[in-house]
C-alpha cells in the first residue's frame, strides 16, 4: 500500500490544493477510492449480495439487482502475466 500512496502524491497533491482536504485525508480519499476500484468482479457480487441481503431483499431480487449493476461497475481486470501483456500488445 505504500507503493500506490507513492505513485499517487500528485493525485493527493491535486487534492490538498483544489479541496478542503488536509494531506492526510486527501490521501485516505485516494485510497478508498483506489480500494473501490481494485474490487474484482467476484468480490463485488459478494459485497453486494451481503448488502442488499442486510437491507431485507430476497435472493432472486439480490441477484437480478447485481446484474444490472454489474455491467455499469468498474472492476479490477484479471492479473496478467508478462507474456499476457506482451501478447495484448504483439499479438
């Protein structure tokens, strides 16, 4: 986690000038917001089941609720290996 706060001063940089945001909770934002989006696709169902469950839904409502979302959900893409990257580039 260290790594990505580094590699991401100057997004916390932007918001410490442009937000009321002291450089510690600017830099807590990012992280979320990173966090939010590193969720793979499976951990979102499983969030979101887990919510909307606790919000009283049944499983058919649940589930019919995380497909529709699903499509419109920024999720983490799989890990890939070096040569998967080669080849998306080369071919």
């Amino acid at each position: 986690m260290l790594e990505r706060r580094m590699s991401h001063d100057d997004l916390v940089d932007h918001l410490v000038r442009s937000t009321p945001l002291q450089r510690g909770e600017a830099a807590r934002v990012v992280l979320d917001v990173l966090a939010y989006f590193d969720e793979t696709a499976e951990e979102f169902v499983r969030r979101r089941h887990r919510e909307l469950q606790s919000g009283g839904l049944n499983n058919t409502e649940i589930f019919e609720r995380i497909a529709a979302e699903l499509p419109h959900r920024a999720v983490a893409p799989p890990e890939l290996s070096l040569r998967q990257l080669r080849r998306i580039v080369y071919g």
